[in-house]
C-alpha cells in the first residue's frame, strides 16, 4: 500500500512532457544549426559572417540553456518523487509499528 501514489501517475505524465519539450528543444537547435550553412551559401558579405557568429555565440548556447534548464526539472522531478518514496517507507513503517502495538492491547 502506496500513501502517495495517487500522485506518482501525474508525475510520470509530466515528466513524459518535460522529456518530450526538451527533445522538441534539442531539434529545433538542430534545425536552426542546419540551416546556418544554408544560408551561408546564398548570403554573400560581413553580415552573413556576422549572422553566422552571432548563431554560434548567443543562439545556440542560450537554447542549450533551456534544454539544461528543462533537464533539471526532471532531474528534480525524479529527486522529488524519491523523497516521496522515502517519505511513503517511513509512513508505511510507523502505520505497522503502530499496528502492532494497537494489536498488543
């Protein structure tokens, strides 16, 4: 018996969710870094080194960012549903010790 489970199927939901955004993340880098050499070859001049420089400096490690950001609510996600497992072991020992003794009497 789970005193928490309740929980666990929404958990698992949103954690499914939270992988599925930062996959969804990692391809739109993908696509926006494909694309760079694309453009390269059609864009002639400073700006299109600029453009280039300017994905590779600030575009591309801010996404990475996000998907670091949108690792670590999973990464807390999973910390938080074993503290909850804990939490449950604990409650289940103390409901049995408190059996027992109630069984004593």
């Amino acid at each position: 018996m789970s005193f928490f489970q309740f929980m666990r199927d929404r958990v698992s939901e949103v954690s499914s969710g939270v992988s599925q955004q930062q996959n969804i993340t990692t391809q739109v880098m993908d696509n926006i870094q494909g694309f760079v050499p694309k453009i390269m070859q059609s864009w002639i001049g400073g700006d299109a080194n600029e453009f280039q420089a300017d994905v590779a400096r600030k575009v591309i490690p801010a996404i990475q960012e996000v998907i670091a950001a949108i690792a670590g609510v999973n990464l807390n996600l999973t910390k938080a549903t074993g503290v909850v497992d804990q939490a449950d072991s604990k409650v289940k020992g103390m409901v049995d010790n408190l059996e027992q003794e109630f069984g004593k009497i």
